[in-house]
C-alpha cells in the first residue's frame, strides 16, 4: 500500500474518532445541563408560599403595565435587522405606537454607558466583537447605516418623547448600571426622565440595592428561568410593590397554570419574546397582558379575541 493511501486511511479513522468523541461529548454536555437543569427546578419548589392572606396589588390604569402591551425588544426592528438598539429602530418603534422600549445597558472599554444588546455582536461595525471605546463605538455606523446609542442618546430621547418608558435591562452590575444612568441624567440636568424608567433586573437580590441607589419608581423583573416558583414569585411581588414581571415563553409552557398564580395576585405578565400573533393569542387567553417583541405594536393588541 502506498504511502499516500496509508496517511489517508489514518487520517479518515481520526477524524471518525474525532467525530464519535465529540459526539459522545455532546450528549454528556447535553444531560448534565438537563440533569441541573431538573435539580434546579426541584429545588426551586420545594417551598410553596401561602398567598391566601396577600392582598392582591391594585392597578391604576394610567399605569405602564397597565395602559400598554408592547416593549419593543432592544429596540424593536428596523428594516428587517433585530438587536441593533440604534436610534432608527427606536424611533421607528414609536412611529408604530410602541411606548415602551427595551434597553441593553451596557459599559464602553472606556468605562462609559452605551445601549448595546451584546459585546458578542459584531453588528457590522468594522470591529472584534469586544467592548469598545466610546468613539470607536459612536463612529462606526450599526450594520454600516444606523446611529449607535450612548447613555446621553437615550436620554434626549426621553426628553423628546414625554410619553416613553425605557425598560433599562442590567445583566451584570445592577448597581453599576444604575448608578451609572442617574449620574448621566444628572449631569446632563435631566432628572425627570428618571420617573419613565422602567428597573429591569433579574435578581430579586439587586431590588434594594438599586432602590439605595435612587428612588426609582417602575420596577419589573425578568424571569428567563427557574429562579422562582411561580408562588415565590407572586409573593416577592406582592411584598415589594412589583407590578409586572416578563417570562421566557417556555417558562409559561411548562407550567401554564403559574400564569393565573400571578395575575391572581395582580401581577401583569409580559411574555418574550413573542412575534406571533397566534402565540399571543394563546398567551392572552391564559391571562397574559403583554409581550416583549421585536415586531409587534400597540395597534396588533387589538387583533386578538
């Protein structure tokens, strides 16, 4: 056999046993998240809260939650392209009756606030998927067209359109984050848009630390996984004035019954990220009061039975 023809053996037999190692890695990979993934669900409902005795919140309808359906997610979309949290996506969001908009506060390597979904994006902008610095972020055009959005940008949105709330989302440092807005608002003399923002946090833990920050007035809590059971949930809300919280679709699938749980209580749920009508539709129909969404609007709400 020529030597040509032993290498190419070898190296098809290597790559099989790659292949079949890789495999077998996948599916170990595979069951351990699901394994975890099952404690962490167990472990999250083993206490069921007494809510027979919690007063159900009150709504005012001039409310957020209460006078609206839609967060346009990071932004909304424009011309077709998702996440670019520009400041065409937000306007065209409002051009379609959107008032309240959903925004990825993140840190510039220069340590300054920008409205990003994701370091991890490239979004076109001629550079590495890492944090840049300010000016390189607000040079480079968003998928080679759209303006990009500082901390600043947000805030002259704010005040040039009165009626918007921004649903301000920290993924990492709550506290950073929003001390971070309210020192921008400050300086730049804007502290009244303070009371449109909407405390978009994860961890029920960041709730008083961000309160010790400032007094901030709208809070709402993203429930993406398993942190609570739906009782736990309804019972933190409650106690801590929370009137609305958004669930990852699959978290209602799972266990439908935990939406009249919390609507019960008087807690509006936003689902995400929904951009179907006929998945809204069957939302709506278990209690549901709103979406996060990249393409829905105000007008599709009245779509539904």
């Amino acid at each position: 056999m020529k030597t040509s023809l032993k290498i190419f053996i070898c190296a098809l037999i290597l790559l099989a046993a790659f292949w079949k190692f890789e495999a077998i890695s996948s599916r170990v990979l595979r069951a351990r998240k699901f394994i975890g993934h099952q404690y962490h669900i167990w472990k999250s409902h083993r206490r069921k809260a007494d809510l027979k005795d919690l007063q159900p919140l009150e709504t005012n309808g001039n409310e957020w939650y209460a006078k609206y359906h839609f967060i346009a997610h990071n932004g909304g979309i424009i011309e077709g392209r998702l996440h670019t949290g520009s400041r065409e996506a937000w306007e065209h969001s409002y051009e379609r009756g959107v008032r309240i908009i959903d925004a990825d506060y993140e840190f510039t390597s220069d340590n300054h606030g920008a409205i990003r979904h994701s370091w991890k994006e490239a979004l076109e902008q001629g550079q590495e998927p890492n944090p840049m610095t300010l000016h390189d972020f607000m040079s480079a055009p968003i998928n080679y067209k759209y303006h990009a959005m500082a901390a600043e940008d947000m805030i002259d949105f704010m005040l040039s359109h009165k009626d918007v709330y921004i649903a301000v989302e920290a993924k990492h440092d709550a506290v950073k984050v929003f001390d971070s807005l309210v020192q921008t608002a400050k300086r730049m003399n804007a502290e009244e848009i303070l009371s449109c923002v909407i405390v978009s946090l994860y961890d029920t833990k960041d709730i008083d630390r961000v309160k010790a920050v400032y007094p901030f007035k709208n809070f709402a809590l993203r429930q993406y996984g398993w942190q609570h059971n739906w009782y736990e949930l309804a019972e933190f809300c409650v106690k801590n004035d929370i009137h609305a919280v958004n669930i990852f679709d699959f978290v209602i699938d799972a266990d439908p019954e935990g939406v009249k749980i919390l609507t019960s209580k008087g807690i509006h749920i936003f689902a995400a990220i929904i951009n179907s009508l006929s998945q809204l539709q069957a939302y709506k129909d278990l209690g549901v009061t709103g979406a996060v969404s990249d393409y829905l609007s105000e007008s599709d709400w009245g779509l539904l039975r």
